[in-house]
C-alpha cells in the first residue's frame, strides 16, 4: 500500500491508484484555503461508477424472510417492513466498505429485524437493535466493515 498526495489530485491520479493505495483529501471549509481538514480514504472506498448510490431494494430469501444485500448493487439499501424478518450479512463487502439500510415500518407497524451475529451495535447492543413501532415510522442502520465484523450505528424515528 502507498500513500498518494497532491495539492490538487486530478481524475486520472486518483483513477491510477491502485485498490489498496491511499488518497489524501484536503476538504476546505468555508470557502477559504486557510481552514481545512484532511480525510485519508483507500481508493476502492471511493465512490465510483461500478457501486451505485441509488437506495436499492432488498429482497428476500427463502422462507424464513431473510433479507439479503449485495453490495456490488449498492451500499445504501432500504426495506420495508411487513412482519418480523433477519438481515443476512452483506455480500461483496471488503474491508472498509460501509452502507447505510432506511427501514421503515409499514402502517401496521412494530416488526423486529434480527441482525447477523457479524453485526456489532454501538454501546453494546450486543449485535441486536430495536426498531421504532410506530406505523410508518422509519429508522435506519450504518455499519462499516471491520475484519470479520461490522460496526454498527443505529439511528431511530426520522420525522
């Protein structure tokens, strides 16, 4: 892995990284070269023409309701609640890559989603979330893959 760096990094600098090379990012605040801050990004976290950004819809699998995410489809997902169902673990995923999953509850409400025991839920969820119930009430997951795990943020009752 190398570190690439320039002031200014054109299209084809950051197209001519390799995978695992790492691209320095200087995002300037307020419009003015004298306040910025540095993002250091691996190339193939960047977003790029082959992962969409569109929210896709998962589908399910199987007869016991299981939702699957192929993330060479998109790292944001959404799904609709229509009763209790399991999330599988993410497929094409590498080290580093993240996604976001909007739930929303449909207008009976009160479904549970179970999470794959690779999922680790910040301040010890213990791998498991609980949802708002409310019909049509909408939470949503972050997670960012981490070795065998992902990390998990949970962000409850958007209005």
């Amino acid at each position: 892995m190398s570190i690439k760096y320039s002031g200014i990094l054109a299209a084809d600098e950051v197209l001519s990284a390799g995978p695992n090379d790492i691209i320095v990012l200087a995002i300037v605040d307020g419009g003015s070269a004298t306040g910025y801050t540095t993002k250091a990004i691996k190339k193939s976290n960047l977003i790029s023409a082959t992962v969409p950004k569109a929210f896709h819809t998962l589908t399910e699998f199987g007869p016991s309701l299981v939702y699957q995410w192929d993330y060479d489809l998109g790292y944001n997902a959404q799904i609709t609640m229509v009763s209790d169902r399991l999330l599988a673990e993410p497929t094409n995923v590498a080290d580093g890559d993240y996604g976001t999953l909007v739930i929303t509850q449909d207008s009976t409400g009160g479904w549970v989603l179970g999470l794959p025991p690779s999922f680790k839920v910040v301040n010890g969820g213990a791998g498991a979330i609980t949802l708002s119930t409310a019909a049509n009430s909408v939470d949503s997951i972050s997670w960012v893959k981490k070795g065998s795990d992902f990390l998990v943020t949970l962000g409850l009752n958007f209005s």
